[in-house]
C-alpha cells in the first residue's frame, strides 16, 4: 500500500505545473542602432540579423556547421550560455528563451570588437596552440569533387601529380569519403587501394601531408559493429539497443562518443591506422545536432545531449594536429581547424564566403577554412558540361588571402590553360602570404582575434555595418575580392593610408571605383 502511495506521489509529482519548469525568458531592448551577430557561423551571411529574425534554436539545428551559445552586438554587449538556447528578433528587440538558466545581454564596451574580446576572455580563452603551420602557409587539396565516392590509388596520384605538373604548391592532400571497407573500420579497401602505404609514402616524398575523412558513424551489423555494441561503446535507444542515426549517407549505428572509453578506443583504432599507412591526420566529418533529433538517446554521460555529442567529436578532431571539423559546439580558441559547411556551385554561394568567414572569427573560429573552391556541394556539379570559368578564378581569388584555401574540383581539368595558371597564380599568392597569415594564427592562439575580420570589428561605427564584400586580413591588409560577375566593383577604404596591389596609395576613408580584370585580386596594405 506505501509503494502504490509513493509511486502515485511521484506520478502526482511529475505532472504537476511546478514539476515542468517553464523556460527562462528574456527581452533585451535595443539600444540605439544596436545590431546582433552570433549563434550559427552559417547565418554570417544574415548577419548582422535584421529587425525581424524567426527563432533559433541551437540545441535542434546547426545548418551544417559549427554553432556556438554566443550572441555579440554592435553596441559591445553580449550573451553567453554554456547550453543551448533560443533567440528571435521581433522589431528589433532580442527574445531569449532557455531550458537551463536566466540569460543576460551583458555591457562589455561600446563596439562589436569590444563585445567580442570581453566574451572570449571570458568564455572561450585562447588556448596558446595552433593547429599544424602547414594549414596556413600552403593550399589544400580535397579529392571529394573530382572523385566523390570513387576514391581510388590510381586517381588520387593522378590528381596529385597534376596539381604539381600545372603549378600548384604542395600542401595538405585529403583523401575523402569511401575510401575504407565500412563506416567505422578504418583499413583502405584492397580493390581500390592495392598499396595505400606505398600511396601515402608517394604523396610525402611529392611534397603533400595526407589527410582521411572519418565519420563518428559504424556500418550496421559490420565486424565492428558487433564489436562496438559488445563493448558497450554505440550510443544507444532508451531501450537500451544500439541507435540507428538517420544521416546524409543512409543509417549507421554511431560510437557514444560521450563515453571516454569509447573516444579512447576510437582514438586507439585511429593511431593504429597513422602506424600502419603513415597517416598524418584526418577530416572529421558529421556529428551534426541536426541528425540526433529522430528520439531522445541513451548517452553514456547522464548530461550527453546532441549538442555535447558535436563538442566531444571535435574535441577528439583538436587532438590532432592535422584535423578539420565542419560541424561543432562551442570550443572557440581551441587548435581546431574549421570549414565552412558545403556550398553550392554558383554565384550565390560564392557571396556567402566573406559573411560567413567573419562570423567564423567572431564565434571564436580563427582557423577557419571557406570551404572548397568553386563550392564542395557535389550535387550541384554533376551533369555540368560547361563550367564557368570566371566563377571558378573568382572562387580562387576569394580563397587567396584567407586564412586556408582548399581546392578539389580541379582547375586543370575544367578551365582553359590561361585560367588554370591564374589560379596557380593565386595558390602561389597564399603561399607568399603564408609567414603573415601564420603570425595572424599565432596572435589568435594568444589574444583570440579573428584572422579574418569583418569591417565592422576592425572599423566599429564607420558605416561598415552591412559591408559582406571585404574583409579585413589581419589588420594590415584589406581585400575586396569580385564575388560577382564583371570586372568592376567598388572598394570602399576607412581611415588611413593605404597602399593597393598595383602600388597605387589613397588616402581614406574614401570610395573608389576600381577595374578588376579576371587576373587581378584587389586588396590593400595599410601603411598609416
């Protein structure tokens, strides 16, 4: 008769209005032509947002890239959570909900500069490391475009070999997905790959540093999977059966990567594969909050929710010199190298580059890559039988005075020989620039400053607020690159002296309109 009371105190209990606890709310009142950035690097492109914005929810979406609990306004104020939360604009006022705790617009200064360093300092502290130099002193090269799920040991040479043969510097080659017998097992498929030590040894001796892609995911009912699932390492149902996670790839049981013994294992098997093919590092794919939302799962860790699921995949990443995350939680200042989530093929997507870069920086990524050039969405390729040129040499530009720059379609296969050099042109201009965007890395490891910076945090309450075509490299070097077709545009200097590629010298701040052929990058050196 007691347990029947207790049991219904209980139920009683947990259905009552108290027992639910209604979320956090706050309202937070503009201040004069206060503006927001934060919350998904994939929304820079919006940012900073409008005076209506529909709600965003950061413990259900991440739109294929990283996201981070950090809101930052032009007038220097800022929200910070460690968990996910809610947010809308609705006539310009910011609406706050969380499940967790009371969130505050916190005064950090006057400027979207000063609400970014008061943040970082005290939320996400630079970690005084950096990823490998070579990430930022030499091009990338990603087989995914050219060769998509036919990754094979004849083709990868070839494309290496070719890269070098028209021009291109030897930097970081990735080797992308399929190359292994099943998600979740790590040995290359013999068929393909009949000597992939003696690959990798080729690509080292050629000049590159080798990268696999890898998933968090594990085919079904493969040898590893029966292994995993009787070590207890699969995240799991609330029935306690190993989950199957809806992905871009079909379904897979995934490692519980909230558990550190299977991270260790995980980690273990990935050594082993360095050990025997002499792998340098690899591209951690997937994770996504937005694939983990089919049911609530069973974590290993009792606080494990999709959102530090993401975070520890890329902690796994940071232990790696040689890595590259495209999805993650929080973890700003840390030694991982991000990427801008898949583009599309086109215009359109090539404007998105600038805006989401400097969201990137401002959410605490520095050592971020903008995806592939001429955009990594490999839909959006096929059945192309003419490509636009000039799109694919304006991709490169864009990509020259970033922070990386990562080719995969291959221009010495879609463009004429004259556009194919101009792109080696610009692979050998990052290279030049490689010792200055290198002590840019440094300075991020150290003060948490983004590489590449948006007007509006290097020039606050100059008229740059909505400025999605130039950005700052550093503080030296401003670069207007074309991200439309023509070969004109107008470049718009802020204060001070200025020096342009052509040698020219203007005076700020100041408007020009500038001629820009399909060989030529604009971008000017500060010199007082």
């Amino acid at each position: 008769m007691k347990k029947r009371l207790l049991s219904f105190l209980l139920l009683a209990a947990c259905l009552s209005p108290a027992a639910a606890q209604p979320p956090f709310e706050k309202t937070v009142e503009p201040l004069p032509g206060e503006r927001w950035w934060g919350g998904f690097v994939a929304l820079g492109n919006r940012m900073p947002y409008p005076a209506e914005l529909a709600e965003q929810d950061l413990a259900r979406i991440n739109y294929n890239n990283q996201s981070v609990p950090l809101l930052l306004s032009s007038e220097g104020r800022y929200v910070w959570s460690e968990h996910p939360f809610r947010f809308r604009i609705e006539q310009g006022r910011l609406h706050l909900s969380s499940d967790h705790e009371a969130l505050e617009a916190v005064h950090a200064g006057k400027s979207l500069r000063d609400a970014y360093a008061a943040a970082s300092a005290a939320h996400f502290p630079p970690s005084g490391t950096i990823p490998a130099e070579l990430f930022f002193s030499m091009p990338q090269y990603n087989t995914w475009i050219e060769l998509m799920y036919d990754q094979n040991q004849r083709d990868i040479m070839r494309y290496a070999r070719k890269a070098v043969e028209n021009g291109f510097p030897q930097g970081i080659f990735m080797i992308d997905d399929n190359w292994q017998n099943d998600y979740g097992n790590f040995d290359f498929k013999a068929s393909r790959f009949p000597d992939p030590r003696g690959m990798i040894d080729s690509l080292h001796a050629m000049g590159f540093r080798v990268m696999l892609w890898i998933s968090p995911y594990v085919s079904p009912d493969s040898p590893e999977f029966r292994e995993l699932e009787r070590k207890g390492y699969l995240l799991k149902t609330r029935r306690g059966d190993p989950a199957i996670v809806r992905w871009w790839n079909g379904y897979s049981a995934c490692y519980d990567l909230t558990n550190p013994e299977a991270v260790a294992y995980l980690r273990g098997k990935l050594e082993e594969n360095r050990s025997k093919y002499g792998t340098d590092g690899f591209k951690f794919d997937g994770g996504d909050v937005a694939y983990m939302q089919a049911e609530p799962y069973l974590y290993h860790d009792p606080e494990g929710d999709p959102n530090r699921y993401m975070q520890r995949w890329a902690e796994l990443g940071g232990t790696f010199a040689c890595n590259e995350l495209r999805a993650c939680w929080k973890l700003g200042g840390q030694p991982v190298v991000q990427r801008l989530g898949d583009k599309d093929y086109s215009w359109r997507a090539l404007q998105l580059l600038i805006p989401d870069m400097t969201a990137a920086g401002l959410l605490g990524h520095p050592y971020t890559c903008p995806d592939m050039i001429g955009g990594g969405q490999f839909t959006s390729f096929l059945g192309v039988e003419r490509f636009d040129e000039e799109l694919i040499v304006r991709s490169a530009q864009v990509h020259a005075l970033m922070p990386m720059m990562q080719f995969s379609v291959a221009p010495w296969r879609i463009l004429s020989p004259e556009n194919a050099a101009v792109c080696a042109r610009y692979a050998q201009l990052h290279r030049q620039f490689g010792p200055y965007i290198l002590s840019l890395a440094h300075h991020a490891s150290k003060t948490g400053e983004p590489i590449v910076r948006a007007m509006e945090y290097a020039f606050p309450h100059e008229g740059f607020l909505e400025c999605r075509d130039q950005f700052m490299l550093g503080d030296r070097y401003l670069v207007a690159p074309m991200v439309t077709p023509g070969t004109q545009r107008e470049v718009r200097l802020p204060r001070g002296v200025w020096r342009d590629d052509r040698g020219e010298t203007f005076r700020g701040p100041k408007r020009i309109e500038t001629d820009v052929p399909l060989d030529r990058l604009p971008y000017y050196e500060r010199i007082r």
